[in-house]
C-alpha cells in the first residue's frame, strides 16, 4: 500500500494528543501496527525522529513538537475546506491557539467561555494566559489579545478594549500605615512594583485633569505575575497599580480599599493582533469577534465613545 502522509499525519497528531499508540490506533479505527508503520514511515520521510517511546507514555521529541503546531494547524485548515465545500457553507471549526494577558483571560474571557462553548460547538480553543509577549508566527499562535501599544508590522492589529488600573491597598496595611491624602504622599508608602517578562519595569503614573504624577519612586518589592502582585496586596504588603478588573472583587467586598479614587492612572490598549500572512479563517474569527464583543459589552473594558 502506497504511503499516505496526510493520513500519517493525522496519526502522529493523536499520538501526541493522547500520548499513546494504543488510544490513538483506537481512535483512529485503526490497528495499531498501521499506526506504528505510518509513525516510521513519516519519520523516515522527514529524516528525524517524532516522538520518544517509554513503557509509560508516548512524548513528542523537540522535531516532533514544532512539527505537531505545524501539521494541527494544516489538517484543521483541511478539515475546515472539506467541510464548507460538502456542505457549501463556512462552519467554525478545528482548534484556535491563542495567547491574552494574565488579567483578560482570568477576569475576562475565561469566565464568559461557556457563551463561546455554545456558539461554536466545534471549535476548540487552545488559550495561555501570561504578560509574556508572544512570537505568533514562531509559537504558531493563531491570535493575541495584547496589552500595549503594537509595533510590529508584521501584525494586524485591531484596537479592542482598555485594561483600566487603580491605586489600592488592603485595610490591614492602611490601619498603620501614614495617611495618603494626594501622590506627594506616595514616597511615605510601602509601594509594591511589577516587573514584565524581560526585565522592564511598569512605570504607572496618575492624572487629575491636566495634572500629572508619576509613580517613580523605588518599590520596597517586586513581582512578576499578575496572581501574585494582587495576593501581596491582599496580604497587606503595601500600595500597589493593578487591572481594575482584578481589583473589583476585592474592592466589592471591602479586602481592598481603593486610593486616590480621584486621580486615574493611566490605562493599557488592548488590541486583537494576528499575522499579516495567515489568513482569519472562520474559526479564528469566530474566536476574534467574540472576544472584541464580549470587551465593548463590559465597562471596565471597554473602548471609550468616540
């Protein structure tokens, strides 16, 4: 029998995703020497080994993991062509990869994903959460809800929403600490900074009007992730500039009390981004419009009016 590659490579897809031969001869309906043989005839095509075999489980090696994102991708856009040429109709289906700040997907996205779920049956979402920018063409990322202003022209980039921040602290830590009545006060106040992946330190500044005060004073603590920033200040660890959104349970109960409710600190972009080189398919816009939606319907997200 001639060897099939595309049917080899939905084989080694399964494999990976469930982690054996077994279960993916199974769910494939297929035995497992066939599946076996098509593993080594893929292997032998490529010239590298795909996936390491122990009596336990079934792991991509290095290859195999970057050839796995590659080839999920191509049978998922397969799939997606098949079915809306058969049934002359475009169907959101197949997996979308995507990657959001720590706060959009906790306080956001994740929450509302059951609305998803029910909208698109089919399609299957694959999502990080981190303040790490991602590479989306090297990680194969089909799109980002990201926080900042986007510089890369390689990227479309779609302005969606606002990630709003405000000044607390927890009333365990303000019972002792001096009384802050406006930001000249701030240098008398334990601060507690956060720090991005690479280094870069969050520089916050507030505003009143035209007026304007930059928070540059040292941070007696750093932090890195977001879950952990908020946790220090629940602890009563000191002031500190977090998401709006991750606040305003804790603000609602009393944990949190906010500061300087007059003064705004400045707020993030939120912007939906994808490759200029890979086209939206039905699937990834489903996704995209979802979640620009879901962010101009909530308002501590959303775009202010024109």
């Amino acid at each position: 029998m001639a060897f099939d590659r595309l049917e080899a490579m939905r084989a080694f897809c399964r494999i990976v995703e469930l982690g054996s031969f077994t279960r993916a001869a199974d769910a494939l309906g297929l035995a497992k020497t066939t599946v076996s043989g098509q593993i080594l005839g893929l292997e032998s095509l490529l010239g590298v080994k795909l996936l390491h075999r122990t009596t336990r489980r079934v792991t991509p090696t290095t290859d195999g993991a970057a050839y796995y994102e590659r080839a999920r991708a191509l049978l998922d856009d397969i799939d997606e062509l098949e079915a809306a040429v058969a049934q002359n109709r475009t169907v959101a289906r197949g997996r979308v990869r995507v990657e959001m700040p720590s706060p959009v997907g906790i306080c956001l996205v994740i929450p509302a994903l059951p609305d998803f779920a029910a909208r698109h049956p089919e399609v299957r979402l694959d999502i990080g959460c981190s303040e790490r920018v991602v590479d989306l063409v090297q990680e194969g990322v089909d799109c980002a809800l990201r926080g900042g202003p986007v510089t890369d022209p390689d990227l479309v980039c779609r302005p969606v929403g606002l990630m709003r921040f405000c000044l607390c602290a927890a009333p365990s830590y303000l019972r002792d600490s001096a009384p802050l009545l406006t930001p000249d006060d701030l240098p008398q106040q334990r601060f507690l900074g956060f720090t991005f992946p690479g280094g870069k330190p969050m520089t916050p500044s507030l505003e009143r009007g035209e007026r304007r005060s930059s928070i540059d004073q040292t941070p007696v603590m750093r932090f890195n992730h977001g879950g952990s920033y908020l946790t220090a200040a629940l602890a009563g660890l000191g002031v500190v500039c977090i998401p709006r959104a991750s606040a305003q349970p804790h603000l609602d109960t009393g944990a949190l009390v906010e500061l300087l409710p007059e003064w705004t600190p400045g707020s993030m972009p939120i912007s939906l981004v994808y490759p200029q080189t890979r086209h939206l398919s039905p699937r990834v816009r489903a996704f995209a419009d979802w979640a620009a939606a879901l962010m101009a319907g909530d308002p501590l997200w959303r775009l202010p009016a024109a």
